[in-house]
C-alpha cells in the first residue's frame, strides 16, 4: 500500500487551482496574471512570486541533500504542518498520533480539521516511548508527529527510534519529523532515511539556526508524490518575493560560512547558561538540551517567570505542559543577554 492511499481520496482527486504564474513563465509582455503593469516606490513588488522558485528550490535541495522533487517551501513549519493535517486527515474521522510535552501546532492543526487528537506521553525522562507511542495508535491514525530537538524540553531523538517508528507504521500512517532545532543537535538526520521509508517526511525551516524568522521560510521533505500531494492545496503564491530573496542571501557560501560560526556561538552560550543554572538556587532541575534554549525546573516557575519580566528580561512559561510544571523555556541570546539573565537569577558563573 502507497502511503498516497492514506490520504484523504477528495485531495487525491482535486484539481488544483493553476495560477498564472505556473500556467506561463517567462516572456517580456506579461498580461496573464491581472498584476499593475507598473510597480509601487521601492522595491519592484508589483509581479507575482514564483510558487516555488525554482533558484531557492535548488539551493535548499543542495542544503539539506535531497532532490528539489523531494521538498516544498512554505510558510515557516507551521504552514508545512497544517497542509499535513489538511491533506492527510478527514474531519472528525481521522486521528493525529503525538507525544506530549511537544510542540503545540500538531495539536492546533488537527483540532482546527476536527482531527482527534491521540497522546502517547514521554517518558518521564523526556524521552520518546516508542512501545507506547505505537499501542497508542487507532486505524484511523494518519499522520505521527515527533519532534527532534522536541520543543519545548530539547531532547533529540536517536535515527533508530525514528526507523522503528515508521516501520510500526508502514502503510499505516505519515511518520513526520520537525527538525526545526536539527543544526543545535548532535544527532543525525532523519533526512538520511527517507529513501527507506516512503512513509516519512521531515520538516525544516531557516527561522532558528539562519536567523530568519521573520522571513518565514520552511520547507518539507518526504517522497516527491506527497509533495505533490501537497502543491494541490497549498495557497497559489506562498512565498512574497522580500522573503525568497532574503532566504537566497541566506544561502549564499558566506552567509552559510557565517550560520555555522553563529551556531557554534550559541553552542557555547547554552553551555554556559546550563552551567549556571545548575548551580542557581532556585533550580530544581536542567533538563538536557540539543536545541537553542534550555528548560528548566524552578521551585516556583510562576514567580520566577513575573521576576524576570520585571527586569525586562521575557522568557517562556511552559508549566501548562504535560510534566513540566514550574519549567520555564529560556532561549540562548546574546553573551550580554545570557550574563543579564543569570544575573537576574542570582547565578553564578560557572568554569568549563
């Protein structure tokens, strides 16, 4: 069984919206599209984008190591997660398999389908149950998210964990991997493991590591028939044309040159800021992180959390997790922020 058979049969069977854009390219006389044949002041805007440029599509190919049929772009992650959700689950019949404390769109996207939503909790170490997240599963369960660094406790997931989970699910369900935090782990990959299972897609995205949050630039990688799948009902022009071209600056030899020396930066700074936590009085636990934040354990989340921001120091509260009650989410700024806020901790500097 293809795992196209799991999607649901009225996408499979929907005739796209075709826009101008992809029903002509090129030429000097453009009249096809309904666009000001004259462009507003500043940058040239007044054409339509590309739907996939097919310059960031072959640079993001070679980024990540697949084909360009094997990836779309989209709107950060999240765009790439609903267009899942939206393909794969029909309201209120099919059912989304994750593992809580995660990233809380899963949940979001399904819920706004009319998807169930089935949790299979973490161990209570943090790790990926697989035995549990696979007994969890109904026949109704289309897609399985897993989130690798997870969002928001920062553990990364083994490559043999991920094999195991989209074998359990061969035929079955679309095994899907957010590696949106992949360039601050240690971890492999699971990009390397899509020529095995036509049932597994991965989700980038050059918000976190390449700086380019505001850009909104994210794509997903999986077999090129689920993206095609995809291209059907993703939004006719995704991609504004300030965006594409701030992601192929991004991408340019230098500007990766630079990537990798911020990321090493930030590697050394979340090392520094779990050291001093750890000997800060008011933590009660570090948890272990492969991403660009660390979480961590406080005796009163709540009151360390109105502290802080009344030092105008903004962190994250993620105690309505499943498990991490009193647990804040600290991202890894800047030296000088990173020395402000364990400061404002009453921590301690600690030695390498």
């Amino acid at each position: 069984m293809s795992i196209l058979d799991r999607a649901r049969p009225e996408i499979r069977a929907l005739t796209p919206y075709s826009s101008a854009r992809m029903e002509a390219r090129g030429g000097t006389v453009m009249l096809n599209a309904n666009e000001s044949p004259l462009p507003n002041v500043g940058p040239a805007l007044n054409r339509y984008p590309e739907p996939q440029p097919p310059e960031l599509l072959v640079r993001l190919a070679a980024l990540y190591g697949v084909s360009a049929e094997q990836l779309l772009i989209g709107r950060g992650s999240d765009e790439a997660i609903d267009l899942l959700v939206r393909a794969f689950c029909s309201a209120g019949r099919d059912a989304v398999l994750i593992s809580p404390p995660t990233f809380g769109m899963y949940a979001v996207c399904a819920r706004i389908q009319n998807a169930a939503v089935i949790e299979a909790a973490l161990a209570a170490d943090f790790s990926l149950d697989v035995p549990a997240l696979i007994a969890a599963a109904t026949p109704d369960t289309k897609l399985v998210f897993l989130c690798s660094p997870n969002n928001p406790t920062g553990g990364a997931l083994a490559p043999e964990a991920v094999q195991t989970v989209a074998r359990a699910f061969a035929g079955r369900a679309l095994v899907v991997v957010d590696e949106a935090y992949a360039e601050f782990s240690q971890a492999a990959s699971a990009i390397g493991l899509l020529g095995q299972h036509e049932n597994l897609a991965v989700l980038r995205t050059l918000s976190k590591a390449h700086a380019l949050a505001g850009a909104r630039i994210g794509c997903v990688l999986a077999a090129p028939d689920v993206i095609a799948l995809l291209r059907r009902i993703q939004a006719p022009y995704p991609l504004p044309t300030p965006c594409v071209d701030a992601a192929l600056a991004a991408l340019e030899p230098a500007a990766l040159e630079r990537t990798r020396e911020r990321i090493a930066s930030l590697l050394r700074e979340r090392e520094r800021l779990a050291r001093a936590l750890r000997g800060a009085a008011r933590v009660r636990a570090v948890l272990p992180s492969q991403a660009n934040f660390v979480c961590a354990r406080f005796d009163d989340g709540a009151a360390v959390y109105r502290t802080l921001l009344a030092q105008d120091i903004v962190v994250r509260d993620v105690g309505r997790y499943p498990g991490l009650r009193d647990c804040l989410r600290l991202s890894v700024g800047t030296p000088a922020e990173n020395a402000r806020l364990i400061a404002a901790l009453g921590a301690a500097e600690v030695a390498a």
